[in-house]
C-alpha cells in the first residue's frame, strides 16, 4: 500500500522494464537511433509506448490520428497494436523528422496504415473536420508543441467519438509545472491547459505519472 505514486530511482525503473517491457526489435531500435539525434528529449518513453498500444488494444480502436510525430516511435508503437485494417493519420511538420520515421515504418511493415500529412496540424485537423470525419476517430496523441495545445485537444476532441481517447504528453514537464519559479510561456501554456483540463466536463480524466507525463482524456457522451 501507498498513499501516493512511487518514486523511480534507476535501478526500480531498470526493474520495471526487466519484468514488463515487450519492445519488438524494431521499435528498440528507432528508440535507440533517435537517442543520437540532437532534439533526443521528444522521444517518448518505451514503457509509455507499451501503455498506449495496450490503451489502444482496450479501445478495438481502427482508426486514430497523431498530433507530433517526431522520428515515429509513437505512431509505430499504435500502428503494431492496431488491426490489420486500421489507419493513422500522422501530422507533422518536418520533413527531416518524419524520413526517419518513415524509413521504420517500412522496416515494421506498418507503412500502410500511417497516412503522414505533411503540414501545420492544425490545417489538418481543420481539412478532417471539413471533409465530414466528427466523431470518427478512436484514439488521439497529442505531443507537439504546447502553446497550441489547447487548439490541438479542441479540434481532436471534436475529431474524436463519444467513447474515444485522447492522450496528451508532456503534462508535467519535468516537475516545472508545480515550481513558481518557472515562468517560461512553454511552462505556463502547460500549466494553464492542465487547469483547462481539470475543469473540463466533456470528458473523464485521469493525469498519469507515466513518462513526462500523460493525461487521458475520455470523451464522454452528450448530456
């Protein structure tokens, strides 16, 4: 028992990935070529990773979108849990990025179901809710930049089926959300969306201290 979350010093969190951790190969290894890249940092954590594919396994999500695609470990990870006819709709805006991305897409044998669109996402999440695709989606991830984080949920939210999730990363931003001293606007975008959040009737809510971070988002039925 215990009254609040659990530390993780080095060696529980080694640990915790010795006894649950079940990365294919080819996920380990973009995890590992994207830890030499300079902007290494977005990288999202692989027991993160495990959680979403099992979220998106409880889901039977077909269909799902992405918000931040980096060099793709996200969207690999959801495209291997997906069934054999469900898609992705990736945004992003970096070419250099994203042909990382795609080059283990390919290797995974998932380069089919991820449809990257190449673009400003909020344009795309626009062009999805104006080519008639509300409520259409299972499952969102949104890890992209925070001073339009809000703009992203909203439009994911419309996006989004009643039943659906979304999960947004990076909620507790290394520990500065809770630090007054930090007053940065990436800081304080965060921490004024996660009070948004808090307040937000639309949807069940869990804030999980799993990565940087992860907040769940379940989009509940109309009143």
């Amino acid at each position: 028992m215990s009254r609040q979350t659990i530390t993780l010093g080095d060696t529980l969190y080694d640990y915790l990935l010795s006894v649950s951790l079940r990365e294919p190969e080819v996920l380990r290894q973009l995890r590992e070529e994207t830890a030499l890249h300079p902007m290494a940092r977005m990288q999202i954590a692989p027991e993160q990773g495990q959680f979403m594919a099992l979220l998106v396994q409880l889901l039977q999500a077909r269909k799902t979108l992405e918000v931040g695609v980096f060099t793709g470990y996200s969207a690999l990870v959801v495209a291997l849990a997906l069934p054999p006819d469900g898609k992705i709709i990736a945004c992003d805006r970096s070419q250099e990025y994203t042909a990382i991305a795609q080059r283990y897409w390919q290797r995974a044998g998932v380069a089919d179901k991820i449809d990257l669109r190449l673009a400003p996402a909020l344009e795309t999440l626009e062009q999805l809710l104006t080519a008639g695709e509300a409520e259409t989606f299972d499952f969102a991830f949104i890890d992209a930049d925070k001073e339009n984080q809000s703009l992203y949920y909203e439009r994911s939210l419309q996006l989004i089926r009643p039943g659906g999730l979304i999960a947004i990363d990076n909620v507790l931003w290394g520990g500065r959300v809770s630090d007054p001293q930090s007053q940065d606007h990436h800081t304080q975008a965060i921490r004024a969306f996660n009070q948004k959040l808090a307040m937000d009737q639309r949807v069940a809510l869990s804030l999980v201290p799993i990565g940087d971070g992860l907040t769940l988002a379940l989009k509940l039925p109309p009143s």
